[in-house]
C-alpha cells in the first residue's frame, strides 16, 4: 500500500519506508520542516516500486519490513547500480542487521528508539557527501585514481561502482597517502560523528571497498590496534 504525503520540497525529495505509521509521520514532519519533499511507503514491495519510479534523493528505509525487507530493498537498489543514499533505521539490539545492511551499500543508520532531529542531522551529512565537496585534482594510489570533482574511481583505468559513503572513505584516506587514521578519525571526518560503538561501520566499509576495488583494494592498509592507510 502506497502512503504517499508532502510534496517535492527545496532540498529535494526523500524516500521513507517504514510500516510503523507513527514513525513515519514523525519522520515526515521533521522532514518537511526541513525544506524536503516526502514520500511515504509502507512495505517493502511498494518501496522499491516507489524508488525506481521517483529516483529520490535519499532513503530512509527500516529494516524489518513486511514482504521484502530494508536490507533486500537496498541490495535490489545497489544491483542496479542506483547510488541513491541510505540510512537504514534498526532495532537498538539488531547489531548483525546493521552490519549486514551497511555491507549491502547502506550509507548510515539510526538506531530505534531516535531522535528525530539525530536523523535529520545525519540525512544532511550523508546528503553533503552525496553532493561533493569543492572541485580538488585528481587522486592517484597504486593502480586506484579517484576524481572528486566527477565522483569517479577506476582501478587500472576499469570504472568502480561506490556508494557515496565508500567513495568519501576512499577519497579522505587517499588525501593524505601513507598517513595512518584511527577509526575515529575516519568516523569524524566522513560520518560526521564520533562515536566508539560506530567504529563498526568503518571496518565493514573499508570490507567493502577493498572487496569493490578489486586488485585496488591492497592500498589500504591496517595498522593493527590504529586504524587505516592508503599507500601504493
């Protein structure tokens, strides 16, 4: 069932999946408040359909949907290679789920019970790193060039799908090649945040990217008990 509310907003239009109506509404309001268009779904089939067809700006999407749940919905987004950003919204206790999802390309997540306003912060965050930042040259480790300012990556001159969280990961360790970051750092400066339970989220991601990257993936490196280097 379609739940569709609100119009196209200033900020561009988000995507929330979420069958609790309550939840939804709440997000809704804040949302709006903030200057976004909204549209609401309440199951996870009617999700995707309304993503493909609205091409949001981002997602909001909780996991435990009826039918086809959050983290399928995102794995069928990321098959067809749509870079859409998403936040999934998880059970407090759902570590697995959570681990699971960012590993299927999600952006960010919020854990129930939350603050609005936290969410709100975080859509603007990951929505930054979607936008880019101002126009700086091209990066070359190894066999890896990242271009900020096209939002590209090729290993070997072969082009790499990344999400926009993987590709700002990428691009702040490949900033300063050989210089080690600790997890929080790479929290603070990507995610916006920092928070010890999150460095989670930083070892599934630099999973991901190396898994992405291919032959490329060997210039990251982990210095056991820091953090993360990107070095040829």
């Amino acid at each position: 069932m379609d739940g569709s509310k609100g119009t196209d907003g200033s900020k561009g239009l988000v995507l929330v999946v979420e069958d609790d109506r309550a939840i939804a509404d709440l997000v809704r309001l804040y949302l709006t408040r903030e200057g976004f268009g909204v549209h609401l779904a309440y199951d996870g089939e009617t999700g995707l359909a309304a993503a493909q067809r609205l091409r949001p700006r981002a997602c909001v999407l909780d996991i435990a949907l009826p039918g086809l749940d959050g983290i399928e919905l995102c794995r069928r987004l990321r098959a067809e290679h749509d870079p859409v950003p998403v936040i999934f919204l998880t059970a407090r206790d759902d570590e697995v789920e959570r681990i699971l999802g960012l590993e299927m390309g999600a952006d960010d997540y919020v854990t129930k019970p939350f603050s609005p306003r936290e969410l709100v912060a975080r859509l603007r965050a990951v929505l930054r790193r979607a936008d880019g930042g101002p126009s700086m040259p091209a990066r070359h480790v190894g066999p890896v060039t990242l271009d900020p300012l096209t939002r590209r990556t090729t290993v070997d001159g072969v082009p790499v799908t990344l999400t926009s969280t993987e590709f700002d990961l990428l691009n702040y360790l490949m900033s300063r090649p050989g210089q080690v970051f600790t997890r929080n750092q790479l929290l603070s400066a990507v995610w916006g945040y920092a928070d010890v339970a999150g460095t989670r989220t930083v070892d599934v991601h630099i999973a991901q990217l190396r898994a992405k990257l291919g032959p490329g993936g060997t210039i990251i490196r982990t210095v056991r008990g820091v953090g993360y280097a990107a070095d040829a």
